[in-house]
C-alpha cells in the first residue's frame, strides 16, 4: 500500500491539522536519535551518543500532555536507560516489524494511527512510516525514505532531529509556551 505522494524539502510541510491530531511520537533510535554509528566494546557492550537537546525535546513533548515511543531494529542497554532518563514509557528493542510494532503499540495506548507520528533514517523504518497518520525523516535519511514520508526536518539525525520536529509539532498545537514555561522564569 503506498503513502500519499510526497515532496521532498517543501517549505510548507503537513498540513496544521495534522500536526494537531498527534498525541503520541514514536521514533526509532539508531540514526534518528543517534547519528547512526553503532559502537562496540571489546566485551561486546553497545555504547550510543544521543544529543542532549533531543532530550530536553522529548521532556518538553512530555511536559506538553504527550507521550513518546522508541522502537528499534537493535536491543540495546543504552535504548533503556537513555528512555528511562528522558520519561519515555514505550521502548520496543529488537522489533523486526516496526509497522506491527507501531499497531500493537496502538492498540495497547487506544489510539488510532492519525493520532501517532512515526520519526525514522532508513528503509527499516518505512513500514511504520506508510502508516503513521505524521511520518518524518530526517534530513540524511536515504532518498527512497525521505520521497516517502509527509516531512524532512532540517537537522540530521543525531544533531537533534527530534527536538525540532517537538517544538514544530507543539507550536502547531499552540502548547510550546506553556511547555516552554517550565523551563523560563520571567
């Protein structure tokens, strides 16, 4: 089943009212949240680094009223850690079938699929995206992901990617400033 036609790099992007409709942000790890670069230790041990303002991003989506989501191809110590520092509730390590993924997650929230956005990097990722009601690549995600998806943020994944896509969604949601309080005493 093939996604609405899509461009790549419109200014304009989704629509408001898309935008509006999301209440929950589910996103892969590898390359969304990080730039993609897997590394090992000798024992085998998976160290990721993951930017620090897609953290405050993912407390500002949560300070909003909003949940988020990882769901990743890798089964990674640093994935569970790095959601349990940021208030993520959902990790979904090891997921082969990230559009199953994202239904079941659906279903166990009670949400439909135009209430959930779905941020990915790869072809891994596209069948969580085609059924996203908001999908978003970032901006070195492969052409065949990025002609797929309703918009590329501006930043890379790994160079908070995410952040921005929080802060775009939350002021088409006219929540930002509230959000933004938290953080700003005048």
């Amino acid at each position: 089943m093939g996604k609405r036609s899509k461009s790549v790099g419109k200014a304009k992007g989704p629509a408001v009212a898309a935008l509006r409709r999301i209440v929950l942000l589910a996103m892969d790890v590898d390359g969304t949240l990080t730039d993609g670069t897997i590394s090992l230790s000798e024992s085998g041990e998976e160290t990721k680094a993951f930017h620090a303002r897609d953290g405050i991003g993912l407390k500002l989506w949560k300070l909003a009223g909003h949940e988020s989501a990882f769901i990743t191809a890798r089964s990674s110590k640093a994935v569970t850690r790095r959601a349990g520092e940021v208030g993520v509730r959902d990790v979904i390590l090891g997921s082969s079938d990230k559009g199953a993924a994202l239904c079941a997650l659906c279903a166990k929230r009670g949400l439909a699929l135009d209430q959930v956005a779905f941020m990915g990097d790869d072809l891994q990722d596209l069948a969580a995206l085609q059924i996203a009601g908001l999908s978003i690549a970032v901006a070195d995600a492969p052409l065949e992901v990025r002609e797929r998806v309703d918009w590329v943020t501006q930043a890379r994944g790994g160079e908070a990617a995410v952040r921005e896509a929080i802060e775009r969604l939350l002021q088409a949601q006219g929540r930002f400033d509230a959000a933004l309080a938290h953080f700003v005493r005048d």
